[in-house]
C-alpha cells in the first residue's frame, strides 16, 4: 500500500489568506502587519510562513492584502534576512535576561522574542550554535535520529487524524519544534515527502529483539542411528509493530477506535494502540489483517478479557 502527501495549497485559496491579514489587522486596529503579529494568539487561521511561501516574501503578502509596510525601529521588517546577525544575539541575551535563564529555551524565546526562532536557526544553522555565539549555555545537545523525526510525525498525523500542518508542529502534541524539521529537511513540506518514502520503503526488515539466534544442527556421524529429519518450523514474523505498520494500520481505521470510534482528533487525550486480532502469544501474526486500531481504554479492557 503506497501513501501520497495532500496538497494543502490546493486547500486553502489566495482570498483566504488575504482575508484572514486583513482581519488580524482589523483585530489589532492596525493599518499593517508584523509577521510576529500575524499568529493564532491575534485571531489567525493560519501561518505568517504559509503566506510567505504562498506570495513570496512578507512585503508581497502586505501588497496583496493591501496593508502598509511596516518598519522596526531598526528599519527592517521582524523576521527578515536582511536582520543584522548582532541584532539577533543582542535579544536572545535580552530575553535571556528577561526570564532569568542562562539556558534560553526555545519556548521562552518564541514567548519573548522579537524575531522567532526560524529566524535565528536559518541565520545560524543551529539554536544551539546562536546560543554559544550569545554566551548563553547550552542546556542540551539533540542527538535526533530519522526515526525520532519519522516517530514524531506519526504522533502528529495520529493527534490531528489528518496530514499535520506547519502552524500544528507545536506542543503539547509535538515533541520536535519546526525548526529542528526545517533545519534537518529544508522545509516541512520536505520533511512530509521524507516521512512518506519512509512508510512506503517496503525494503526495510524488522528484527524481533527477544528473539534469540538458533545454532545451526550438525550431523553425529558417530551415531549408529540417526535421527530422522526434523520439520522446519516456518519463521513467524516479529511480534513488534514497526512505524511503517503502524501507519497503515491507524490511516485504514481513520485514526479511530474500532471499537467505540473515538479518536485524539475529537479527544485529545484518547491515547490509540495498534494491537493484534489473535494475539501474537497464540500465534495470530504481525500482519495487516490481523491488526487493529484500538484506544487505550478499550485495549486494556480487551486484556482484561483475555
């Protein structure tokens, strides 16, 4: 079974955008627009990113919508490449200051800061290397795999029901910021296309890790009777269900309960499983049809069953 990304631009048409500016700006009794003003928290739909990627930069967004260019009191738009590199330290120290951390977190930095951590990690690679260059210390040096990044995706799409969009890669429900995706992938639409080759590669193998290595028989010749042949017993597939599987399962059953059909995306705090029909211990198998999505709830009352 092959999986496609969705198109989000095709979802979301040029109007919808401009008339949502226009509205944060009417909310903010403002004539223009910061992009660090265009947010969910001033009554946003949907990202300052989205329109920028969708008409280019921030001053044809503000064209389009008909809204005025608004400066900083450094003569240049928050957000914007063309930001000095000491500007951008010089507030992460500030923020710093403000919260009275040394080791200036992300979060702390998108609550106070003027720029947004994209910003700072396209300018300088890392967060953690524009932190040294602000002499803050590093709290945490991330060692993340593909697989953590694939894994955090699928809790995404599993919360959401759905494809997860840029402006959704925030916690609680993400473990990664967006800017670690930008940084490893380039962008979050590439960062999706990877996730998918990943579940459609159908090369990989799944060891079992309890399973232990078999010495292979060797023939007593010295015996004067031999044993007769023993049937081979057919090797059973893993018991563990690997993401790709796992993926496979939650998108045929719609991310929801196949018992009682709740789902994070109508609940967030409906925690899914993916279980096997005929238990692994009883020989049911790690395949498709012998797999289910069931919510936590109704998986432990199905143990209790058993």
């Amino acid at each position: 079974m092959k999986f496609k990304l969705t198109d989000t631009r095709k979802q979301i048409s040029d109007i919808e955008i401009i008339n949502d500016l226009r509205t944060v700006a009417n909310n903010l009794a403002k004539q223009s627009l910061k992009m660090r003003d265009y947010c969910k928290a001033n009554g946003a739909k949907y990202n300052y990113q989205t329109a920028k990627k969708r008409f280019g930069n921030w001053k044809m967004v503000l064209q389009k919508a008909k809204l005025a260019t608004e400066k900083s009191i450094h003569g240049v738009e928050f957000g914007e490449s063309s930001i000095k590199e000491e500007l951008l330290i010089k507030d992460m120290i500030s923020v710093s200051k403000k919260v009275n951390n040394p080791k200036l977190t992300i979060t702390e930095y998108e609550k106070h800061g003027k720029f947004g951590v994209v910003t700072i990690t396209k300018r300088f690679g890392r967060w953690n290397k524009a932190k040294l260059l602000a002499n803050l210390e590093v709290g945490r040096n991330y060692n993340t795999t593909v697989e953590d990044y694939m894994r955090n995706v699928l809790a995404l799409w599993t919360h959401y029901g759905r494809q997860p969009k840029y402006a959704e890669v925030v916690k609680p429900f993400s473990n990664l910021h967006i800017s670690s995706y930008e940084n490893k992938f380039g962008t979050w639409k590439k960062a999706l296309e990877a996730f998918i080759e990943y579940i459609n590669n159908e090369d990989d193998v799944t060891v079992e890790e309890d399973r232990k290595p078999e010495l292979v028989p060797i023939n007593n010749l010295n015996s004067k009777k031999r044993n007769p042949k023993k049937t081979l017993k057919a090797k059973r597939t893993p018991r563990n269900i690997n993401l790709r599987l796992r993926f496979t399962i939650l998108k045929r059953d719609n991310f929801s309960c196949k018992k009682c059909g709740c789902s994070p995306a109508k609940n967030p705090k409906v925690v899914l499983h993916v279980d096997h029909i005929i238990p692994w211990s009883k020989g049911g198998e790690t395949v498709i049809d012998n797999l289910e999505t069931l919510c936590q709830d109704c998986n432990l009352g199905k143990s209790n069953v058993l």
